[in-house]
C-alpha cells in the first residue's frame, strides 16, 4: 500500500466567534500512526497540532529547549522561553495530546550558533533557519520520534510535501510517476516558507508532515479561535528566534571574544582607502549604516573579502549581480539533474523576502550549480541560500558563494 492510499478526505465545520461557518477538507490516516509535532507554542503549530489528530494521526507534541537557563532571550516570548514553552503545553493539553520538553541547547549551540558566527566571520551572511530545520527539526529529533515509537515528524511550516507514487513529476512534463517526496510551496503567497526546507533530504522529507501548507495564515487564526484557542491571536515572531531586537551584531559582540574579531580597512571599488573598522562581522552586502562619508551618492557595502579583511564599498549600482555560482547543492529528484553541464530554465529566490526571477541553471558537479539571472538583482549575499524552482514545485539549491569564488566556463 502506498503512502497515498493511507489517506481518505473529512470535512472539517467549524463555526468563528463571529458566528460564521467554514469547512477544511483534511486527508484521513486510515491507519493510526503516531507523528511527532514541533510544538513552539505559536499559533500555527497549535493548529497543525488539531488537524493532525482530526486526520486520525496520534499526536506527540514536543517543545525544543535550546538554550541555557543564562539565555539573553530566555525572558522573551521566543521559542526558547518560558513563555513559549508553557504556551505549548497549553495547547498541548487542550488538545488532549502529550506533551514533552526535549533539552537541546548543547547541539543549537553547536549547530546553530557556531554556524551563525563562523559565517559572519568568513564574510558570509548566515541563514540559521534553514540550518536548523536541517540539522535538529529534522534532523537530531528524528532519533527522539524514533524513541516515542512515531512514523513521522511534523511542523508548522507553510509548505506542502506530497508523497508516494501518485505525486507528479512536474519539470519533466511527461506525466511520469515519482516515487519520491515532492516539496512544494504553500497556497499563502504571503507565508510560504517551502525556501526554508530546500535543504531537507528524501530520507527527511518521506517522513516529514506539514499539515498547514494548503491553508492560509488568516484560516489558521479561524481555525485556532473556533477551537478557543489562548494562542489565536499570538503576534507571529519576524525576527531569528536567539537574536533580541534582531540586533544581530550585539549578539556577536555577547558571544564572540573581542580578539575574535577580525578587525581590516575599507576602499571603495577603486582601491581608495576610506578608513578603518572593528571587524568583518559587522558588515553585510548592501549595508549602508556604519560606512564612510564623504561621498555625493549613497554607499554600500558590495563586497567582503575574508583574506585580507577589507569591506569594498560602491554605489547602487555595484550591488548589482546577474551570474552566481551556489554550492552543497541539494538536487531534488523531481529535478531530474543527471546530466551534468546541461542548462534548465527556472525561477530563483537569492533571500527569503526576494519573489524570484528567472534563471538559467546549470549543475556543474561537485554539488556545484551557475546561476544566470535573466535579469540583474541587487545584493545576491554570499552565504544566503539560492533556491531554485519550477512554478511552486522546489528542485533544489544551494549556498551562495563569492564571486571571486567562480569557477572557470
């Protein structure tokens, strides 16, 4: 029996405190298999949480506690607080699900947060989300969703992940059956967030849930206030969970020793030397806060060189980018990326506020790919992910790199 045939349609009612009714149409597990839910005591994992057991799923919610008790943010209604945490076991207990609370600040510390500033350190510009879904919500809570005897992990996430050997395989047209995991964006254009899982395997997305991803954030909050849920209204978090204020260079300066630093000069794309500054880390492309003036035109920053430490700074136009090369490329399987050095067409997102553009792909081994924008984008970050999709469906990418970094045509 394929995953597929598991499932069968329900009709959920539901009635606001408006009065007004409306129906979602959930997929039935005919068979009662037990799912891990990531519970961060939001609005939108509370309601994967609901629909999750109303498709016949045994739900098992469970809280990361990722950092130490001494945490800046642990005051904070962050997915490390207290906060966040008591809000979890609220709905957890409402919806009459289990509840734990996993402690894994040791591994965020080493897989999160030596990332976040290693990168900076390198001149790169970190993306700790899509690590962390890699690395410990996909990944490290595999081995607890094993112990707690669960066939699947889930998340609120807006995405959608089809299964099994009915799901299309849309590059190639041909109507062929996959056999694999297919990572789509969700229906909200608004809150898709299918770019922060590009880097999830098959071996992750077979036995990955995201029940929220063909609803919309307002049928969410619908779904949540029919339910009398306390969290309906919770203010969504738009900034890195361990980041207070997103003030990202206090917390480098909190975490890294001053001697960590990597302290350099700064020219403009000419060569002029301009002055001094306190450290690469403090620098991102596209920044103007913190640089020189003197000049009639705004400056940025357009490039960070970690060999000898120097911010090259430039007008507007100098952020301009039209090729790029990404690498740790994760090829989807619907992207069909056998052949080596032969070109695709397809629409790429360089940050997760850009809407895409249109690119020219071609895989060039190594877990590399070149990257030919039809159109030049501003500021294309080292560090940042490149995802890479056809209409909704992902197909893969990869890490921006340095320009200098480009491998000969």
């Amino acid at each position: 029996m394929t995953l597929l045939h598991r499932f069968q349609e329900k009709s959920i009612h539901l009635i606001d405190s408006y009065g007004v009714w409306s129906t979602f149409h959930v997929r039935m597990n005919r068979e009662k298999q037990r799912v891990l839910l990531g519970m961060s005591g939001g609005v939108d994992s509370s309601v994967a949480g609901y629909l999750l057991r109303e498709q016949g799923y045994d739900v098992v919610g469970v809280t990361m506690k990722v950092w130490p008790q001494d945490c800046v943010s642990r005051a904070e209604d962050k997915c490390c607080g207290p906060q966040a945490v008591a809000d979890a076991r609220s709905v957890a207990h409402a919806l009459d699900i289990p509840h734990y609370v996993v402690d894994e600040a040791d591994q965020f510390e080493r897989l999160v947060i030596d990332y976040f500033s290693s990168e900076y350190q390198a001149g790169r510009t970190p993306n700790p989300c899509v690590m962390c879904n890699e690395k410990l919500k996909f990944g490290n809570l595999r081995s607890k969703a094993r112990a707690l005897g669960c066939d699947y992990i889930a998340t609120g996430h807006y995405a959608i992940i089809e299964y099994g050997a009915g799901t299309p395989s849309s590059r190639r047209g041909d109507g062929a059956a996959a056999p694999h995991a297919v990572l789509r964006k969700g229906v909200d254009p608004r809150k898709d967030q299918s770019y922060f899982l590009f880097s999830l395997r098959q071996a992750q997305l077979c036995c990955a849930l995201t029940p929220l991803g063909g609803i919309t954030k307002p049928e969410i909050r619908q779904i949540a206030h029919s339910l009398g849920l306390k969290v309906a209204d919770k203010i969504d978090s738009q900034e890195i969970c361990f980041v207070p204020g997103n003030d990202y260079k206090a917390f480098l300066r909190s975490h890294l020793d001053e001697t960590e630093f990597r302290c350099g000069e700064i020219y403009d794309v000419d060569g002029n030397f301009l002055g001094e500054h306190h450290g690469i880390e403090l620098f991102t492309i596209g920044q103007r806060k913190g640089l020189p003036g003197g000049s009639p035109r705004p400056r940025y920053v357009v490039d960070l060189d970690p060999k000898t430490n120097r911010v090259i700074v430039g007008d507007g136009d100098d952020l301009l980018c039209d090729e790029f090369e990404i690498d740790r490329v994760n090829w989807h399987p619907v992207a069909d990326t056998d052949n080596v050095g032969s070109s695709f067409e397809a629409t790429v997102k360089i940050r997760y506020s850009h809407p895409g553009t249109p690119a020219t792909v071609t895989p060039l081994g190594n877990d590399r790919a070149r990257v030919r924008l039809h159109e030049s984008q501003r500021a294309v970050t080292p560090g940042q992910a490149a995802v890479i999709y056809d209409d909704d469906v992902v197909l893969g990418g990869g890490w921006i790199c340095r320009r200098e970094a480009l491998a000969p045509a």
